[in-house]
C-alpha cells in the first residue's frame, strides 16, 4: 500500500506542483494573452463539445493513426529488407541520411503542392513521412544488429526464409523497433498540428490556430492542454503495447543487470 | 572411402561394413580465409575421417587449431576451399538436412523471445510434423534432460547448465542423424558440466545418435569419446585418430581414476603438447592449390 502511494505520488507529484504554480502565478492576470487558469479551466467544457471532439479531435486522431501505421508498416517492411541485404544497405544509405536530415516540417508546404491543402491526404501523407524515418532506421539497426548464433542456429535447423524471418529477424529486432516507433509517435503528434496549420478547417490544430486568430485566448490554451492530455495518453498506451510485446526483452535485461 | 568401395560394398552384401555406416565423411577437407585486403589465412590443410554411424568421437586439438571452422564447415555454415564433407552419402553444400547443432554460446542460441517448448518446437515445426506429434516429441525431449518443469519458462529465466540442456533437448528432439556439439559445455561450472557429460553419453547410448564433439578439454574428450581426433596447430592437418578403448559403462569416478584412462589422457596431452610445439605429420599437399 505504501509503496502504491509512493509511486502515485511519484506519477503525480510534479504535474500537482506545476499546475499549482500555474494556477496561482495567473490567478490575478490581467493580460488578455495570460488568462488565470481557473478561467481557462472554466472555457474547456464549453470548448471541448462533443460536437467539437467528433469534429476536430477524431479527424486529427484518425490522420495520426493512419499516418503512423503507414509509417510502421513501411518502415518494418523496407528496414528489413535493407537490414538483411547488403547491396540494398549500400544503395540506400547515403539517401536515407539525406531524408533523414531534411526536418519533415519543411515537407509540409511540398506535400500541400501535390496533395492538396485541405484534404486528408497532404496531412497523412506528411504524418507517415516524418514518422517513417525513425522506424526505418532502428529497424535497419535491428535487423544487422541480430545476434550471430541465433542466426546460425536458424541456418542450422534449415528454417525456411518466412519463418526465420518471421519467429527470428522481426522478434529480435523487435526491442529496435519500439524504440523507433516511440520516437516516431512523439514526431507524429507534432505533424499533426503542424499539418493542420498551414491550411484546414476542421481539426484539433486548425481549431487551436481558428481561436488564436478570432482572439479566444482561454480557448487557445484550452486546446493547448487538450494536446499535452493526448500526448500522455497516446504514451500510455504505448507503454502498455511495448510492455506486453517486449515482456522478454525487458526480464531477460533485469536478469542480466541481475536485478 | 571411395563411391567404388561404397558400390561394391552394397553390392556384395557384406554386413560387416556396409558402405551407409558412415555417417560422416572428410574428404580431403581443406579451407582457407581469403578476405579481400587481408593476408590468405591457411585455417584446414587437410582433413580426411570418417565417423560411423551411432559413433561418439571427440576432437580436440590446441587453442586456435581450427576447431570451430571444421565444425561450421561440416554443418555447412562456411564453405570449404577443397574437398568435401559428406553426411549420409550427400556432399554438403549448405546446412544439411538431418544434422543438429549444439553451441557453446547457450544463452545465444536459444530464442530469448520464445519458452523453453516454443524453442524445441520451431524446427520440428519446419519439419512439418503434425502438432500432436511435435508436443509428443517435445515432451519426450524435455524428459530425457530432465526439463519437464521448465516447459513454459523462457531461456533467460534458466541457470547455465538448464540453458544447455534446452539446446540439446531441441537438439535430439530434431533427431538428427548426426549430433555436432561446439565445445558445449566450456562456458559451465565445473560440476554442471560433469552432469552434461554423462547426459550426453546416456543420451547416445540410449538413442543411438551419432555425435560429434568438439572440446579443448582433453579429459572430457577421452571420458566422452570412442575416439578422440587429434587436430595440430594451424594449417590443421590430423595429429592421430586416438582409439578410446575403455569400457562403454562409465562414470564420473572410476572411469576418470582408470589406469587406462590416465594412460590415454597422458597420451592426448603429449600430442597436444607436441601440436603446440608446432610438431606435425607430413600433410598430404592439397591438391590444386598453388604452393
């Protein structure tokens, strides 16, 4: 029980402490740009209708969704192959580190040019792009980095090309992966705002972008604490994916810290 | 033995040495390390032996005397420069069917992601035996390492030795016609790796397979083998094929204190030493290869 409240406490500790500061550092605000945050707290349910979350919070979360499973689908595929294939590695890496380099908001005007500014399609595809690169590259990484023996072992019991790379290459790069695809998502939510800013009507950044404009300030910060709220759960719930999927990788690493 | 011998041998009939008994046939082996930008590395001069079927025969030979590139040469993991390795009367060319190989790295050959079953059951899956069959096979494999209880556990939650026991319950549970065995039990404790000695011997008497085990431990090569293979130094060539004749019932101490016992171990160490010292057979030269 002491240790749950410890670690409760540990979870919360410092978001009570800064929201406090926050709370009680504006409560006297005069500035329209720094409102008190108990009139902000106020301005979220009005804000944040249903009406308004099937609008603007779907949309941008179902883009994010489907550009970041792009992204790891792509990624997984391609690492792999340039991962196991020396000639393809060879080819690929200067122009993977020249993509890699190019920070994927600049893309975000291009992608408009072909896509569209209004549509889906110019925000998935940015999404995907920006997250593509970290998965690509760790899984690269994990697929090289596979131990040797595991490798002769899979030689030796004659596995066929599917299952080793199925029950061998994947899972032991697997721990690469998460790690890329956990920066990829932190990537993706940033697409994701910054997609909408440039030109769209309905969704979570278009909103924040419409209240900043027509000078709803509190409503401005509403959907700024909206953004960090989503940000934290979308990390929950990869926490609680990557948990169960690397429970091996996680005991094996406990075990040889001898923990 | 030559494809006439082995003709002829069929032909005629004789039971005493028919030609299938060789499990395992060196032909004139011969491998060398020719990386671009490096000096030509001579690992194997010459190999030639033969292991019968249901042998046990040990190698041993000095640090660096090529142990590991014979082995990945016979499970067909590298390719040899001249020669050939034969198992089953097939030249291998690249991992053979019907061979298993156990490690030494234990704890890196097993699948970290997989349970102790999982593990055993991957390449019996790739046979494409029924799955009925494959968790029969596994259970009986289990059995014979005294594993049963560690079915659903994951590798890394097992001690060294129990590592070890897994390897080679998926091992024998592949039946492979011929066991090879990679210094397996170097990276164990002293006592564990007495226990996975007499495993090994009681699993080749009791389930007939042929094995084939590399050590650098001259006492373990002469308490496990029928026949000890002595390799010399780099280029490799055979020191002496050593007949291992003690009693097929042995154990950790009367065999180790066997007069005979000591005689042979007395005689392995000397030829090492006389490896060491770079003291060699005339090799046979390799044919084809410039000199």
């Amino acid at each position: 029980m002491t240790t749950l409240l410890k670690r409760a406490f540990m979870l919360l500790g410092l978001p009570i402490i800064l929201v406090a500061a926050w709370w009680f550092a504006s409560a006297g605000s005069t500035s329209p740009f720094w409102p008190p945050l108990s009139t902000i707290l106020e301005a979220f349910p009005t804000t944040w209708t249903m009406d308004r979350i099937v609008g603007d919070v779907f949309p941008s979360l179902a883009r994010l969704g489907i550009g970041f499973a792009l992204a790891v689908l792509v990624g997984i595929v391609a690492g792999t192959a340039i991962g196991l294939s020396p000639t393809l590695r060879a080819l690929a890496e200067p122009v993977l580190e020249f993509f890699r380099a190019v920070p994927p908001p600049v893309l975000v005007p291009i992608i408009a040019l072909f896509a569209g500014y209004t549509g889906w399609l110019g925000k998935i595809v940015t999404i995907a792009l920006g997250c593509l690169w970290p998965i690509l590259l760790n899984t690269v990484e994990g697929v090289r980095g596979l131990e040797p023996v595991l490798g002769d072992t899979a030689k030796s019991y004659q596995l066929s090309r599917w299952r080793r790379l199925l029950f061998v290459v994947l899972p032991g790069a697997s721990p690469r992966i998460f790690t890329g695809a956990r920066q990829a998502l932190s990537i993706g939510v940033i697409l994701m705002v910054i997609s909408e800013l440039f030109g769209a009507n309905r969704g979570l950044g278009a909103a924040i972008v419409q209240f900043q404009r027509s000078f709803a300030i509190p409503q401005m910060w509403t959907g700024i604490i909206l953004l960090g709220l989503i940000g934290v759960l979308l990390a929950a719930i990869f926490k609680v994916v990557e948990n169960r999927m690397l429970a091996w990788y996680v005991g094996q690493r406990q075990i040889e810290r001898g923990v | 033995m030559s494809i006439t011998t082995m003709l002829s041998g069929r032909a005629a009939q004789t039971p005493a040495a028919p030609a299938t008994d060789i499990a395992l046939d060196l032909r004139g082996v011969q491998k060398t390390y020719d990386t671009p930008g490096r000096p030509e590395v001579e690992a194997i001069r010459h190999l030639d032996f033969q292991i019968r079927r249901g042998e046990l025969v040990c190698v041993v030979g000095p640090s660096g005397a090529g142990k590991t590139t014979l082995l990945r040469s016979i499970a067909g993991l590298l390719d040899v420069t001249a020669g050939e390795v034969v198992l089953d009367g097939k030249a291998v060319t690249g991992p053979p069917e019907g061979m298993a190989v156990v490690f030494q790295e234990y704890g890196r050959s097993l699948f970290p992601w997989m349970t102790v079953r999982q593990n055993i059951e991957l390449p019996l899956k790739e046979k494409g035996i029924p799955k009925a069959e494959r968790q029969e096979k596994i259970d009986r494999a289990l059995k014979e390492v005294s594993l049963t209880e560690a079915a659903e556990q994951h590798p890394w939650q097992l001690s060294g030795g129990m590592q070890q026991r897994v390897a080679i319950a998926r091992a024998i549970a592949f039946e492979p016609s011929v066991l090879l065995m990679d210094e397996p039990f170097a990276a164990v404790d002293a006592q564990t790796r007495a226990e996975l000695e007499d495993l090994v011997r009681s699993l080749w008497k009791h389930l007939g397979v042929t094995v084939l085990f590399v050590t650098h431990d001259i006492d373990e090569a002469v308490y496990l083998g029928e026949r000890v293979i002595v390799l010399s130094n780099r280029p490799t060539v055979l020191m002496e094929d050593v007949k291992v004749d003690l009693p097929a019932e042995r154990d950790q101490l009367t065999t180790r204190s066997d007069r005979r016992f000591g005689e042979l171990r007395g005689h392995v160490y000397e030829l090492i030493q006389r490896a060491k010292r770079g003291d060699r057979p005339d090799a046979p030269q390799p044919e084809g290869a410039g000199f």
